[in-house]
C-alpha cells in the first residue's frame, strides 16, 4: 500500500501505549517518535497545534489526535484484522461508556494517589479502589470485558494497569488485596503478545512518576 505510519508518543504514556497496542494488534508497521514532554517537537506542536499533547497518529501525512479516537480510526482503516470495537450498536456504545469512565474515574483517581500527600492520598486510595470494584462487576466472570476475546475496552484499560506500581508504592496499598478479579484481568491481558510487547515497564512509569513528584515538591 505504500503506507506512511507515525507515532509521536512518550513510552509510559498509558494513552500512547494505547495506540501501539492497536497497531499491533493490526499488524500494523510504523515508525515511533519518542517525545520529550518539556522540550517538544515541532513535529508534535505542527501536528496536534490545539492540544499540544501525545499521542498523534500520522497517517499518510495527516494528523490524528487523542488516543481513543485514534485507536477508533485504526480499527476502521485496518479493518481487515482483529476487529477491536463490535459490530452491535448497543455494544459499542456501552463500550464507548465504560471508555470513558476510565478516562475520567480510574485516571482522576490514580493521579490524586500521585499528586497528593498525606491523608488526600487516603481519601484518592479509597475512591481508586471503589473505582476499581466497579469495574470488576462490569467484568463479571468474563475473561475480558469485551467477552471471551481482548477488545476495546480491555485495550483502553490494560495501559493504566502499568502505572499501578508507582501507586501502590506511593500510597502504601496493594490493589490485589481488594480486587484480586481485576488484577487477574490484567495478568491475562498481559500474555497476550501484542499487549505485553506494547506496555512501559511499571518500574520505568515509577521512576517516572518520581520525577515528578520531586519536580511538583511534592517528595
């Protein structure tokens, strides 16, 4: 096809990971551009000049942004292969739900375990895991929240998954004490090669998140 495929991405952006997991799950090939989030590309302002952030797809030259959006547009394009969203209206939309309530709840409520000090932190572990049960009654006893197979909503949540270390060590918790159907949820998803190879190394993310905390003055 002569395809140009771009990735302007950071390696523990769990919405990077995302894509990759996507375009894996594709077969499709692609050059990856790591960005450094204090000092940004030009590529990465002349791309995404709105919102100035990773991840941006680029396509045969042309710029797709925010990464559910972009995950939407690979399984349309390369529609020939591992379908991730339904082919059911209701099921997509009740995909695209749950989607968004990780952006906003299990997002929301793992930065505020990073972000924040002393009994803040408390009050976000609580939320976090609450959170967290929520999901797992979604999941149900369904290996994967799409069914019997990984699909978007799997794909949306696996990424946040490798950011649970630098909580957990921060927040002095273990989410397997509390929702131990979810972590066996993520250990599933992670045998699968395209997401294994796709994710951060959660010790990479912590000393990320270090950083920081250390720059924010909050260590």
């Amino acid at each position: 096809m002569g395809e140009e495929v771009v990735v302007l991405d950071t390696r523990v952006s769990m919405f990077g990971m995302r894509v990759r997991i996507a375009l894996a799950e594709k077969g499709v090939e692609y050059e990856y551009k790591e960005e450094d989030l204090q000092n940004k590309s030009q590529m990465l302002l002349q791309m995404n000049p709105i919102h100035k952030k990773i991840p941006v797809l680029i396509h045969n030259g042309k710029p797709i942004c925010e990464s559910i959006i972009i995950v939407e547009y690979i399984d349309e394009v390369w529609n020939d292969k591992a379908p991730l969203l339904s082919s059911d209206p209701y099921q997509r939309a009740q995909d695209r739900f749950w989607t968004d309530f990780i952006d906003k709840k299990v997002y929301d409520d793992g930065k505020r375990i990073w972000t924040k000090k002393g009994n803040e932190i408390e009050v976000a572990k609580k939320d976090f895991i609450n959170t967290l049960k929520q999901l797992e009654e979604r999941l149900g006893d369904k290996p994967y929240f799409g069914g019997d197979t990984f699909g978007f909503v799997d794909l949306a949540l696996i990424p946040y998954y490798t950011w649970f270390y630098a909580y957990e060590v921060i927040g002095n918790f273990k989410v397997e004490a509390e929702c131990p159907k979810f972590i066996a949820w993520a250990e599933r998803c992670k045998q699968i090669e395209n997401v294994s190879k796709s994710l951060a190394d959660e010790k990479v993310v912590y000393d990320f998140v270090v950083a920081l905390r250390k720059r924010f003055g909050l260590e």
